[in-house]
C-alpha cells in the first residue's frame, strides 16, 4: 500500500480506538497494523509467509500490543484462537467489547475469508476488508435477477449488514494490480439476531441446492426436497408464486420458503 492515508481510513471504517481487539489477515509489511497499533489497539495478525512474520516480528518486537501466528488464516482455527485471547482478555478487562477484523486481504482468499468470519458475530463487531472492487460490488450490490445474485449474497445478509466504503485505484499499490481495490464493512449481526430458521445448516443447504439449478424454478430445482406440487403449495403458503427461480428471491423470502417446508 503506497497511501498512507488509505489505512487510516481502513482503521476509521471499523472506528478502532484505545482498547480494541483486532484481527488482521495478511499484515505483510505492517503498514495498516502500525496505525492500529497507534489508534492503541492490541492487533493479532495471521500471515502465511515465513518471511513476513520475521518481518513483522521485528518491527514490532517492542510492542505488547501485537502478536503474529504463522498460519493459513483459511486453514487455521481462527474461533478457537479468538475464543482464548477474549476469554483471557475479559478476565482483566469484564467490559471489553468484541473483536474487530480489519485487514487488506490477498484478493483469492476473500471469498473464503468472509465465509469464515462472518458467522462469527459472537467474537466480532465488525469485519473491514480492502477487497477487489468487482469483488466487493459482486459481494455487497447485486440485484435481484441478475446473474451476480448467487448463495454468498443471502449468506452476507443472513450474518451481516454489508456496505460498500469506497474505492481505491489501483496506483495506490506496488505492485500495481490490474485492478482497483474496494473498501467494504460487514456489521456483524449477533446470533440471537440471526433470520429466525429451524435450522441454520438445513437452510443453506436449501438455498445453495436453489442456486445449483439458477436457471430452473424452484419446483424443479428443490425436488429432491419434495414433490413439485409440494414445492409449489409451499411457494404459495410464502406468498410467492409457483414459477418462481432462486434470483428472484431475497433473504427474507429464501427464509419464508424454508421454514414452511421444514414445518410440513
């Protein structure tokens, strides 16, 4: 990151101040961890590369505000270690609020990172990431009955409340990508917040089998769910019609849709 002030207002866009708990993916250099260390925020930082946590490691070594594990955030057990650190940090700290994520994320990793973090809403607040601009467009605006509507969608809106910060071009990095980049917050919703299913892992299940015919109606797509004629009664019970196909559905009708099949 060769703007300065683009960190700052990646660190502003999750409002990180004394006493925060943040996590960052991928500090490479600690350009951004710097500037939360100095808003007075104790950081753990995940980075991949070997070279980079020795980096890292020294930059900050005089700092009892940070601390990096050597892992593959996307294969780490990033709940188990946010668990620990908070349950170690109430002990001394009985007021201290949730974690926060903010991080400048390998642009191939995104998807995954915010599948994994956004479940998460009993350990963060908020997840601030500088994600590629399509990426992030595709993420947090996409319309319904379009082909960018897809299963992440529904996931970011049943765990969070999503928006898009700003964009930043793409000469603010060295190396230049050939893409811009885009800042994007996830406000987390807490699990007793969560859309009211009978069964979280039962409701994704029927949206992605949705998704996996995008172009068929439900009744079709669903029914190794249920026959046709049920899939149509409980498209009806829902208030949507018969014909209806899976981009033409928001949050709020994909959870109708579920929760009426799951009770007959």
């Amino acid at each position: 990151m060769l703007n300065s002030d683009i960190n700052d207002q990646l660190a502003s866009a999750a409002d990180v101040k004394e006493g925060d708990f943040v996590l960052e993916i991928g500090p490479g250099t600690g350009s951004l961890t710097n500037v939360l260390i100095n808003l007075g925020a104790t950081v753990l930082a995940i980075e991949k590369d070997p070279h980079m946590v020795d980096l890292v490691s020294e930059r900050f070594a005089g700092s009892d505000k940070f601390k990096v594990l050597q892992e593959d955030f996307v294969k780490c057990h990033i709940r188990s270690h946010m668990l620990s650190i908070l349950e170690t940090r109430r002990l001394s700290h009985p007021d201290s609020a949730l974690a926060k994520v903010v991080s400048n994320l390998p642009f191939n990793i995104s998807t995954d990172v915010v599948k994994l973090l956004l479940p998460m809403g009993d350990i963060f607040s908020k997840v601030v990431l500088l994600l590629q601009d399509e990426a992030a467009l595709r993420l947090v605006e996409p319309a319904l009955r379009t082909s960018e509507y897809r299963p992440i969608n529904i996931l970011i809106n049943f765990y969070s409340e999503p928006e898009y910060n700003f964009r930043v071009p793409r000469e603010n990095f060295f190396p230049q990508p050939k893409v811009d980049a885009a800042v994007v917050t996830f406000k987390l919703k807490h699990p007793r917040d969560y859309p009211d299913v009978s069964s979280t892992k039962n409701f994704f299940s029927l949206v992605n089998s949705a998704f996996n015919g995008k172009r068929k109606m439900l009744r079709k797509s669903l029914q190794h769910i249920s026959s046709s004629p049920d899939i149509e009664k409980a498209l009806g019970v829902a208030g949507l019609p018969a014909t209806s196909r899976p981009e033409e559905l928001t949050l709020d009708d994909f959870v109708k849709l579920h929760n009426v099949i799951a009770r007959e």
